[in-house]
C-alpha cells in the first residue's frame, strides 16, 4: 500500500520528523510518503495560512493520484482541504485532527487538547463539532509557542509542551490528551509517560485509520459532496488547476 | 463609503449583474465596487472550487485595503475565504449565505434554501450551523442547474427557480425563501411576487450589512483567531502572498 | 422613512436618551419616534415586568401601524412582546438583544453579555438560544445595578459597567461585549475605547437593521405563527385589544 | 390542599370542563378552583392573544396567594405567563404543555402532539426545547379547528382530533399522543381507546405534578430569576399590578 | 395501589431507608413494598456494577408482576435497567435520577448534582442527556464518599454531603440541589434546611411520579421498543430468564 | 497480536460466521479468537436481551484478560456491556456499532443504518448520539427480520436487506450504508455491489480499529469512570463477578 502524507508547510524538517514517526507504526506492507507542497506558508497559524496551503496540498493529491497513492494523510491540525481533497482522491483522505480526535472518543470519556497558539484554539473546537467528537472535547489549551518553534534546536518547547499537558489534564478533569499540531509527533509517547495518561498523535493515529480503510476496501463515497469536481476553466496563475 | 463586493468567480457577467444589484439598494453616499478575482474557477461548484476561490479572493482584499476600502462583501453562497479575509481586512466583510440567513431569522420563523447543484447542499447546511441558522433552516433545496447556466442568455434557469420556491415553500412549510447563489440575485423581486412570500437575495442583504456596521462603527475585532496573520514566508508560486 | 422606537418601560429619561443615541446612526431620510407606552412599569427587570409591559408595547404597535410606520424597534434587552408585535406590524419588528447578538456574532467569533441584575442573566441566555446565537455567547454577566440606577445623575453606574466589561472580556477570553440594557446606549463608544475591543448596543444596531430591511423590502412573513391575529372578543380592561 | 387551575382564556364552559376533568384524578384531600380571569382573550390563538392573557392570569396568582392557594396550573397549551406566575407564587406553578411533556416521556420514547390551529405550532416546538423535551417529539400536527370549536355543541371536532391523533401516530411512529389543548382534556380517555395508544392531557398531568410537588414540600426556588419581582410604580391602566 | 420500590443493591439497611422514606410521602392507598434483588453487587460505583445489578431488577420486575404491582421505582441513581423494567412491566417504571431530574427543573431554572464518587459523575450527565435535563445540569460534584460510607453508623457522611451541597450551589449559581444517590434519601430536608435551598430526592419524587401515572391511567407504550421481549431460548446459569 | 470477538449471542452458526469474516481483513499477525458466552439470549431484540447478555459479556472479558488477549469487538450492533467491559479490560474495546459508524463518517457526509427490527432503531439512535455520530446519520431503517433469520438456510433475508439498503439510500439521500447487524458481516461486500455505494460492516470495522489502537499503544484511560471496578462483594448467583 502506498500512502502518501502531506504536510501542508513547507518546513522540510517537520515533514521528515512526520514521515519518520509515521513509518514506526506503519504495517509492514505500507510505504510511507512524507511530502511538503511545492508552494504554500512555512507554517500554519491563521485562516490565511491554512487557506492559502490548500492549492499545494491539492497539487500533491493530484501527483498522488498519477502515482498510484491508496491513501492521503493531511498532516496539519486545522485539517485543510480536507473535502476539496476528497473530492479529487480516489482513496481514503484523512485529518490528523480528524484522526486524533476519533482515536481520543474511542480510549476515553473526554479528551483535552494541546495547541500551539491561542488563536488556533477556534479552529480546533470548528473541527470537533465538525467532526461531532465536541461532546468529548473539554477544552483546547494553548501553549503560546509557534508552530515552527517545535523545529528549532534547543527549543524549549518540549518542557512547555509536557507542562501545559500535566495542566489540561488536571484541569479540565479529562481522561486523555490530543496532541494539536503535526509538529508533536514525535513527544507523543514521552508525554504520555511524564503524565501517566494517554496522549494521541494525530499522524500515527491518521496512518492506521488509513490502512484500516483500504484493508476493508473503504473509499469516499462519491454519492455527493465529495464527488469528483466538475470539469471546468481556471483563469491566471490557478490555470494548471483546471479539471476537464 | 466604499464597499468591495467580490465575486469569487471569473465570470465577469455574473459580476456586473451583482454590482447592478447591489446599487439599487446601496445608500447614496456609497460607492459600490464590485470586482472578479484574477485567477481561479469559472464557476464554484465544489469543495475544490470553492478552496481554489481563496487565493484570488485574498488578493483583492490585498488590494483594498491599499485603496481603503470600508467594507467587503463576499459573493458566493459558500462564504469562501470568509475567515481568512477577516483576518486581513481593517472593515467588515460579510458572507452573502451569513448576510442572507440572517436577514430571514429576522423576518420569519423558518426558512427553505434553494440552490443550484445538489453537491453543494452540504456547504449549506454547514454554514447554518456555523452561523447560528441551523434552527431556522427547513431544508436545502437543488434545482440542478449549473451556475453559469444562470448567465446563460435563453436560459430557462427563472423559471426553474421559481418553481423549486414555490415547492419548497410548501413542502417546508417554511416562511420565506433564501436564494442559494449569488447569480441568482436579480430574480429575487420578481420570485417574491410570483410564490406569495419574502425572498432573500444575499448580495442585498450583504450590502445593507457592511453598511450597517461602518455607520455603527463596529469592524472585526482583532483579539482572538481574526487577528491580523503573522508575517511569514510563502514558498513557490504563492510567494506573493507572504505577510511582512 | 419612519422608524418607531418602544422604550417598554415608562421612564421617560430613558427614552429620550434612546431616542437621541438612535438619530445618530440613523440614516438621513429616517425619522426616529422614541416613545415609552402609556401604561407598565417604570423598568423592567423580572418576568413579571416583562410580561406586564407588553400591554404597553401593543399598544404603541397599533398607534404606529395607524400613524404609518415603517418599522419598530423594541429597546429593552428582554425583547418583549417581540413575535405578539410582529403580528400585528406590517414593517419589520426587531428587539435590541436579537439585534446586538446578530451584530456581534458578525464581528468576532464570540461576546460577552454585560448586564444589569443577575436575575435576568437567563432570560438574556433563553434569548440567545432562541435566535441561534448561544454558540457565541462564551457568558452572561451582571453588574448588579439596577436599571434605573443608569438614569441617576452622578451614579456610578459608568465606572462600574466599564470595569464589568472589562472583567467579562478577560475571563471569557471573548473578541467583544454585548452591552444588555438599553440604558447603556449613551456608553457604548466610550467603553470600547476604555477596554480596547468592540462594544456592541442593541439600540444602534436595531436601528441600521430595520433601516435595512426596509431598503431592501423585506416585511416579517405572514405565512406562518406571526400572521395577523384572528379577530375575537377580550374581556375586561382589556377589551380594547380585541381584533376585529 | 387548595389547588387553583387558571384557564387564561374568558371562556367559562371551558373552564368548567378543566374543573370537571381535574376533580376526576385530585386526590381526596385536595380542593380544586378552576377560574377564568376578568380579562383578556376569549381564545389563545396566537403570541398576540397569548401576551395579553398574562395580566389575567397574574391578577389570578395574586388573588391564588391572598386565599391561600397552595400550587397552581396555567391550563392553555402554550403556558402563558409561567415565568412571571413562578415569581409571584409560594407554591409550585406548572403549565399543561410542560406536564404533558413531562409525563409523555416516562412512558414512550418519542411522543406526537395535537393542536388546533397550525399558527400554534412553532409555539409547542419552542417550549418543547425550552422544557428539554425537544428530543422526544416526533412532530407538532395542527387539526385546523379553531379552540372554541371545541366548546361548540354539535361540533365535529371529536372525531376531526381522534383522526389526526390516529394519523400522527402512524406518521411519526411515535409511541404516544400530547394533546394541544386544555379544551381536549375531555377527549383524552376516549380517543386513547380509539387510537390504541396512550394519549396524554396536560390538565390532569398538571394537577398529579402539584399535588406531587406539594406532598414531597418542593417549592419553586427563589435564588435565580424567579426571585419575587422587585418593587416598582406601574403606570396607566396597569397601575395596580405595582409590586410594594 | 401497591408499588415496588427496587433498591438494586442488595444492602439492606439501604433498602429498609428507602422503605421508610417512601412511606412518608406515600398516598394512603399506596403500599410500599421495598425490596432488594437476590443476585447482584452490595453497592452500584461502576458501569460493571451497575450492569451486573440488572439480571437482580429484572427478577424484582418479574415477581412483582406476578403479584400484581401497579408500578416500580429503580432507586440507584444510575437507573440501571430502565428500559429492559419497561419492556417487561404492565404499569409506570421510573428511576430515582429521572424523577429527581424532572422535579428539579420544575422548580428551579438549573440543578446541580451531588453525589458520591467522582467516577460516576459521567453516568449521571449521560442520564440528564438521555431525559432531556442536560440543559438544566449545571454541573454534577462528587463528594468522594463510597456508597456504603452513607449507611455506616458515626460515619461523617451526612456533613461532608451537606458541604458539597452548599459549595455546589455557590460555585454553580444554581437554583436547586438534585441528590445524586439513593443512600442520601433521608438527608434531603435536613439539608434543605441547612443550605437554604431546594432539595431534591430521587426515592420520594419517583413514588409521586408513579402514583401520578397510575392515578391518570397511563402506563408504558408498547407500540415502540419498550413493547414486551420477544420468546427466546436463554443459555447456561441465565436459562431462567427465557421469555417464552 | 490476541483479538477476541465476543459474539453477545449464544447462536454459534452467527460467532462462527464473524470470525470468519474478521479474519478475511486482520492483519497476519493477528489471531482472532471468536466466541459466544455461555450464558445469555439465543438473540439480542430488545432492551431486555441486551441486558442479559452483559453478564456473559463480562465472563469472557475475565477469562480474555487471564489469557492475555490484547483486545476486544463486542459484535452485536447495540454494543452491550461496552462500558464496563472497558472497565474490565486492559487493552482496547470497541462495539461494532461504534466502530462502524465512525468508519462510516470517514468515507461520507452522511450514513443510513439498515437493521432487523423495528423496535431496536432507538437504541441505534441512542448509540449514534452517544458516539457523536448522530449528526452523520440520517435515519435507521428496520427489515422486519429477526435476527436469526439470518442464520436460516434458505432464508430471503439476503434479498431483503440489499432492497432495504437499496431504499434507504434513495430515500434518505445519504452517502453511504452502515449495516446494523453482525450477523449481516458476510452481506457486506455484495450489497456495495448491488446498490453501488460503500457498505460499512461493524465487524472489520471494529477488527482494524482495535488493531489500530494497539499498534499506536493506545488504551482506555484509567483515569475516569472506565477505571478498573472497585472490590466488593457479590450476591447470589452473580457471586463468581465479585471483584477481589
């Protein structure tokens, strides 16, 4: 199986940290593809960013598509693109927020989330009603630290991060952690035994619900919003864009 | 006052008929602008369309808030980029989805939608809840007409509206009509007299609002998730579009 | 245009106030009537007010529906009579907490209400609920003033509403404040300026919303629960409401 | 016990018939005055009529307390006035449509309610939520008689209501039958027996609730917004519903 | 009448209380049989509990039909086996956390819960969702006392509930206090006393529920899934619960 | 990896079928162990069976966790017993209507449930809300089977079921089928075919999910209410459940 990750910035470290921890738990059968778009924000951290990541991530779906992907990952918390990308996959596309917050209803009662900054803590709670997993959230925490501040040597973040965990826990009296950035990943287990609670990834968790759904030959349905996008003209610089 | 209304579409004809619109009921001393982006869809029909709308609607706030404009109004029933724009616009800017729901909670106890394709009910749907209007909305209904049939001379898309009203209407027993696509914004009066009861154009509705606000006073506030983006870099052909 | 105001209590320093707040937003060709009915309670601050100033409120209806009004604004934060107006009101009908709410959830992902008594926090919450704007009211907070404490030359009522909303913003970590009474009306610029974000007043903002739907003909619907009331006999003090 | 039943309508064979049907199903030891108040509608037929039942009715509970009256029911399905009655009681206040309501969800999982006239409908919906008893009505069906059709000797309305019960019964798939209006509360054994199903009538499921209240000493809570009103001048007409 | 009141623990000096307390506020003609199942846990503190207390309840239910009981009340506040009693039972089954829900927001606009682990706090909101009573939930406290610390002779039960109680209702706002265990049956008006507020009783609320159905003759509807269990073969040590 | 299938049922012809069909999608690595209880209904159609296959339920999860299994699937589509069993256990557990229904909202904007009897439709509308699922649903459809009509050779059901499949999609214009039964895991395949849509089968669906969450290490939280039951003792027949 090929299953392809996109990170939806194009920070080339963080997607390699991605594909690394994707690959460790990935079935044995699966090939992992950790990529970032060819165009599109450093990081995420506004409505403006994640809307503009959204042509590069469509870019990537569709060379996936040439390129026989059974399965797309979107590696961002805000889960851009998600439906446009539906809509152009022929296989199973998941969110990471998407993903974590499923895995996060199926061990727990509720879950708190951890985030980078507090003006993304929205964009979680749209998600989880979204998604319908808001009866299970209780509350988004930020840990005021920039998404690219997890890529820096020497960073502090991980203590921040392993911190603000501990609090929302206590805190909000929950049973588990969802960890709100792609950029976490890999603390996801130190965290989890630093506060002797469940702490979920979304990009392992994105990685199995994928292949679990190509294993049962699930594939968007194509009944009705996510049907392929009609044929049609693209004007100026989003020409390429054009379906026929 | 200037006013901005983007149709986020490349069909000029749709837009001259919306910016017709709009003046007819615009105050005196408003000045109303209405523009197309320079690039992406013909028509916005899909998630994918709608995604690829963004860009070109985040240029042309760029641009008005260089030539101080007051206030924006976004022309598709999907409320593209709404978010995004409000992050980087110093006015207002309104849906025309969230401007016409909201009219219609004010003047009935429910309401029916009809749009053009099926695929999009969905987007609908969605913005009700994000809006608040869930409550109020009966249904959604398609006349599965393409968008540009609407600006297709010889068309018989009027007749087909107001039939798909007029059944709504009574199959909803709902108390007024909200149109579903902003080309659809000309039909308004005369399908208001045909079925019997209110009808809800958004372009007029959107209109009245920004200018509700700026006389008020009121613009988007800039403490939580629609604070201006942070600066960062934009890789590739979206390099553009990086916030100093 | 001729746009009636019902002040729904009886404290006519309060009206004028109203009035006078109204005529500053009003458009050039709007004609505000302020009034307080002949007959209620000098402020409004349980059900049992609420229920009893209504008589009054109909009152005013049936006077200006004979005086050929446009449209009405019911400016107490409790939207009294509201849907009974409606009925008997060609033109549109709007309540000032229906109006502020509306406006806020425009500008911010989410508000404060700040309000007088805390016995009326619930029926602020019920309103919320009922126009499908509890999703962005984070809270509902009292500064136990009376309503009429507003109205006491050298009060202290400014410092202590300024300070609430402040307090409000900060707990709730909400983008804005909607000020609950009408007798705040006079205070709204300068407490946004005092407390740095916007401060929505229902009076102005129902105001721009019944100019609006006038200019773009938008009368409450007929269809449904807000028809004309049937013609029948009342009893009592209050036959002279019976319909004929 | 002394248990006083306001029907706020002026319709005395009514009111009888509520007195009558009541005495059936009170326990030995409770008395039960059914009144009609000195003014106000002949009929409840929309919020216009409902609003200016109030003052009646509260005029009722101010006499109820001066006699010792120990509970009471608002005996018109759109429980008019029970906030403000709450207020002014020492006693337990309960409407039919909240007892109804109630009582149908102990014994079914989903209930339908029958009501006259289709312009009432919205209102059952709405204290259907307000009473969380949203999630167990299937639907609201109206029979098109007008209320005092069911005071007409020779009325056809009997058989019209038991066709709509047996209708919405098979329609709904719902376990059992609310009727949606005091005037019914005669019909109630009978149509349960033609239909084969429980049906449930708010006067006698009111009267249980009171008695049930009073035998176990709960009274309405005077912490929150249905404190006793404060004291306060009422003007003109209203002048003696001031409270001291 | 007679009526079962079914404690699913099987300690008795728990049930004998829940007897006695019933008995006071019992109809003259209501006899109260108290009993506990043969089979099950001596107290219900998790979802393991509690399931394993169902088989016991289901027995009660059986014998007491054979006995010709009127109707039941489930007296643990998880209301265990509820809709399986109903299945099986000619007349009104209730359990103490519905009934003392329903009371409560009778009486008051919101409720807190007080009850006795932490652990079981998750059932008694999923109990406020499934009738209906989330909205009036303030919040459910647990006083960290084990079920059977309320039937241990000296033991500080009684003033550790009555302190959670006081702080509840300040830190809530709430109207009114719901006990959260049938073990507090005999606290309720001395603590009413103590705090200053209504409190509400599951055990007694319920005996006046059932009492009210059976006096206006409405028993569970078997047109839905509550109508009786189909006959089937049962296997192994539960071959005595076969329906045939 | 040890995954045990607990079929609630005792009908072997049904546990036989599920582990055949769970192996067809486990992963080689994964030994599935089917089982039935050996206590407990021949079939589960009502709240009463559903009850009475809990204690068999938790039997096994004892003898499980003694025979180091490493997780669970409750196969029976009201997934019995799913809390205390989480209790019980120290890997995962997931129902399969749980497991099906988010699988289902991975792949579409909306599901149907297809089921046997008419009187279990609630208890899959309570599950969909338990799980956050009931914004994904739109209706549950019954085939009037009995369950172990399934089982009959020579049985229609096979026919039955895809034409209620085939109508649930039209009438509900839903994206895709959830079958609500375990003992239509072998149908799943067939009906996509025939009805051209994505069919989602609870039972592989359950199966890669428990896999999923043991590979990513993840188990339910101890923290909360699923924390291991408290020691006490046990009565009557139910004695051997004591927990020590």
């Amino acid at each position: 199986m090929k299953l392809k990750i996109i990170n939806p910035n194009t920070t080339q470290s963080m997607t390699d940290k991605i594909g690394q921890c994707a690959r460790t738990v990935a079935s044995p059968d699966t090939r992992i593809i950790a990529v970032s778009p060819r165009m599109g924000p450093a990081s995420i951290e506004s409505h403006y960013d994640e809307a503009l990541s959204v042509p590069g991530i469509l870019e990537e779906i569709r060379l996936g598509e040439a390129d026989g992907v059974d399965g797309y990952v979107i590696a961002c918390f805000g889960d851009p693109g998600l439906y446009a990308a539906r809509e152009m996959a022929r296989g199973p596309v998941i969110g990471i927020a998407e993903a974590a917050m499923h895995m996060a209803s199926l061990i727990g009662t509720s879950f708190s989330v951890v985030t980078t900054l507090a003006r993304t803590c929205n964009i979680a709670w749209h998600l989880a009603e979204r998604y319908g997993m808001e009866r299970f959230c209780r509350n988004v925490h930020a840990c005021d630290l920039p998404v690219l501040e997890l890529e820096r040597p020497g960073s502090d973040a991980r203590r921040i991060i392993t911190e603000s965990c501990r609090q929302a826990l206590a805190q909000d009296r929950s049973d588990c952690i969802v960890l709100g950035c792609a950029g976490m990943t890999d603390l996801c287990e130190e965290i989890s035994e630093a506060i002797g609670a469940p702490v979920i990834d979304g990009v392992v968790s994105a990685v199995k619900m994928v292949e679990s759904l190509v294993a049962i030959r699930l594939r968007t349905s194509k009944r009705g919003d996510w049907a392929r996008p009609l044929p049609k003209a693209y004007a100026g610089m989003l020409a390429p864009f054009a379906i026929n």
